[in-house]
C-alpha cells in the first residue's frame, strides 16, 4: 500500500508518501499562511525522494477539517486533482482523528479529549474513549463546555489549546494525565490514518467546518439583480 498524505489544515504545510516497504518519507513546513504556494513544491520534493510517480500511488489521503477554511480548500483541492488525474480515490481524515492517532497506538484504553482552537474561548473537540470509541462527536464548544465534558475521569489532551484546556480543568476534579500542545497532527500519522481507512463507499473528501465562515457577504454592497 502506497500512499500520499497531505495537511494545509492548521499551522502546517505537510505532505507525506507511506509505502509499506520503505515506511514514510515526509517534509512538514510550519505556516500560518501560503499553503497554496508552498504545497505543490513539497509533495514534489516527497514524491522524488520516495522515489514514487502518481501512477503508483494508492490512494491520496487528506486531512478535511476542522481547521482554517482557506486551509482545508487547499488541500483537499489538491487531494482531488491529484487523485482524479492518477486515477486512484481520495479519502478525507479529520484533523481530530489525526491528533489522537498517535496516543490511540500507544494506549487505548484512556480517553483523549482533542481540542483545537476555534477562537473567540472556543475550540473544535472530540473526546475518544477505549479503542479509539467517540464518546462525544466533532462539535464547537466553549472552553467551559469541552472541560465539562472530558473532566470525569483520567484523559489526556492534546491539540493546538492543550494547555489552555488544562489551565481550566476544575480543581476538584484529577488533573490530566498528559497535555501536549502541538500546532498541527503528524502528517506520517494522516498516511497510517489512510491507509487503513475503508474505501466500502468512496467518495471525494469534503471540508468539516463545525461553523459557518467568520466572513460574511455584504448585502447592502450587492448589486441588484437584471
């Protein structure tokens, strides 16, 4: 299985080839903008150093979201061009999903709230129970809501607000057993993620925004309609 991983969803620009005989050649440039100009390159200089053409490729594996709007279109445009031209499918991972993959493998039998920040004392959360199980589903939540829900018991956090979740956690309740704060998921972990992800109903990935844009249109600046 040879796969193509890719993530412009947060603060990263990454690209990634995971082939089962020579595990995974990745390249992640730290960003908070300019992944449209940067990503080309790199899946590029990944794809020559793996020593892989498009046409042998798998499958292409993307990251959907929750994220940056302008991100997400980036990446998975390039997802579905990509694999539309190689003639191979496309599978979309949530950001969240990616977080918590690594800590998922190394137990998985204690709950990981995964939070990113949404802005304005909110985050996107996901909080996975034994055997990577969803106990609460990808939401938007107030800080105070996202501490409620994960604060009955042993949990680890990770995420980009990590540590801001765990500067909330109530005293009465035992504090988290890890927090780790990083900016974006591992992009050999989006590969891994797509390589076992079932393709039983294919279909294009497709953004999870969680919320509508921050940008809003101007109708008192429209034109009218002829």
């Amino acid at each position: 299985m040879r796969v193509l991983a890719i993530d412009t969803a947060l603060e990263a620009c990454a690209a990634a080839v995971l082939d089962s005989e020579r595990d995974v050649v990745s390249e992640t440039l730290p960003m908070v903008r300019g992944h449209a100009e940067a990503l080309m390159p790199l899946i590029a200089k990944v794809m020559e150093r793996a020593k892989a053409k498009f046409d042998t490729i798998d499958r292409v594996a993307v990251t959907t979201g929750p994220g940056s709007f302008t991100g997400l279109r980036v990446g998975i445009s390039a997802a579905r061009g990509i694999a539309l031209a190689a003639g191979k499918p496309a599978v979309g991972l949530t950001t969240l999903a990616a977080f918590a993959a690594p800590l998922i493998a190394k137990d998985d039998t204690t709950p990981i709230l995964v939070a990113i920040d949404a802005r304005h004392q909110h985050v996107y959360m996901q909080l996975f129970g034994p055997a990577g199980r969803t106990l609460v589903a990808p939401r938007i939540a107030s800080l105070h809501d996202a501490v409620r829900l994960a604060a009955s018991g042993p949990v680890r956090i990770v995420g980009s607000v990590a540590k801001l979740l765990a500067e909330a956690w109530p005293a009465r309740e035992a504090p988290p057993l890890l927090v780790e704060e990083t900016s974006a998921p591992d992009i050999a972990w989006v590969a891994r993620l797509g390589a076992a992800a079932s393709l039983s109903s294919p279909s294009s990935p497709k953004p999870l925004y969680l919320r509508a844009p921050d940008a809003q249109p101007q109708d008192a600046a429209r034109l009218p309609r002829r």
